[in-house]
C-alpha cells in the first residue's frame, strides 16, 4: 500500500468530528493521515446539552463525545484552539493562526454557525459584543454567561426560537427574571403555525419567562443580553 493521503477537516464541532468517525469506521486510517482543527481548546462535545450545563442540570465534563486522548489513539493531530484563516486551492494548503501551513491532498469544512448579533444599537463594538452581551453557542457562552449572571437579575433573551427558549429555561433555573425578546408574531414561527405558537407560549410564560413577541429591542433594564436568533 502507498503513502497515505493527507486529509485535513477544519472544525472540530459535531459534524467535523461525526465525519471523521465515520471515516475511522470504514478503515479510512489506513487511507488517510488525518489532521483536525478546532478553534476551542478542547475535545469534541454534545453541543445540545449546552442548554443543560447552563441550566445547571448536567456537568460539562459530561457531555463530551471525544476526549482529547481519542484523538491521540485513533493517530489524528488535532490542533485544539487554534483556527485556520486561509484555503490555498491551487498549492492545496492551509494556514492557520499560530502561523503554520499544512499540506493536504482532501479537504473537509465543517466549520458550523456563529451566533448572529441582530444589528441593534448599542450591542456591539467594531463587531464584537459589549459587556454583558453574550452569543449561545459554546461551553465558553455558558461559562461567561453564568459569571455574568451571578451579579444580575434580569436577562433579555433575543431570539424565540428552539435556541433562545432553552437558553431562557437554563437562566431561568437559575433564578433569573428572563425576558424573551422576538422580532416575530409567535415563538418558533419558522417551526409552528399560529395556534401551535399560542400554545407554546402559554406553556412558556407559565414557568414564569415573560414573552415579547414583534420586537425588535430588549428592555433596556436587563443587565445580560444572549443572543440565539
């Protein structure tokens, strides 16, 4: 058999990780010598229970699908937190932000989503949020929300859908006024019609989260911001 090929997948998250699984799975070790990279510094975990840890319910260390030595016995060289900032098609290379360059013959993107920070007045600064303000995405989000929040009372959720209603039921476990703040006539309104929406907010108001529906800005009096439109 020949020199394996080089195969790099940029994003450590839950597809990028699943790829190389499955990869791994159908003996592709012995194809490929297999590079990953991840912008957090750490292992790939169950990013739907996020919503968990920042509720308290379920421990961070419990929710990682591959820890650090999977890597390491499966012969991937993961470069945990750090992030490629350029794809040479033509030379085939990439080069990441601790300055390196890495050659590869296949190349998989699996980079996800980022939060997305409505364009609102007074939210973020040269594009990036402003104290307070949080995007919910990572186990980095929740750590910071949570030390946020120790010294607030109130927390405006912007974004009624799936994501915003888990991180509001999280903050409020946690004691928190929670406001959820959405541009839309119902919550979810991409998922549910109308009288499904009605009945979603019934339930949700009923744990005690106050609902503001064709919105465009939080209360101003909330002190914590998270953003999971």
């Amino acid at each position: 058999m020949g020199a394996r090929q080089r195969l790099i997948v940029i994003g450590n998250g839950m597809a990028g990780a699943r790829a190389v699984e499955e990869i791994i799975d159908r003996g592709g070790c012995e194809l490929f010598a297999i590079t990953m990279f991840g912008d957090e510094p750490h292992g790939n975990y169950n990013r739907i229970s996020l919503s968990n840890v920042l509720a308290g319910s379920e421990d961070p260390a419990g929710i990682f699908l591959n820890p650090l030595d999977w890597y390491a016995h499966n012969d991937i060289a993961l470069h945990a937190g750090v992030r490629v900032t350029k794809i040479d098609r033509f030379d085939k290379t990439v080069r990441a932000d601790d300055a390196t360059i890495h050659g590869y013959d296949k190349l998989i993107v699996a980079t996800g989503s980022r939060s997305f920070f409505p364009p609102i007045d007074g939210m973020l600064d040269h594009g990036r949020p402003l104290m307070g303000i949080f995007g919910f995405r990572n186990i980095a989000d929740c750590n910071a929300m949570l030390e946020w929040a120790r010294g607030a009372r109130r927390v405006a959720v912007i974004g009624g859908g799936l994501l915003g209603l888990e991180a509001a039921r999280g903050l409020l476990v946690r004691g928190m006024e929670v406001h959820v703040v959405h541009r839309a006539q119902r919550l979810m309104n991409v998922q549910l019609d109308g009288q499904a929406g009605a009945i979603l907010r019934r339930g949700v108001e009923e744990l005690g989260i106050h609902v503001h529906l064709d919105r465009a800005q939080p209360a101003s009096s909330a002190r914590t911001v998270t953003s999971a439109a």
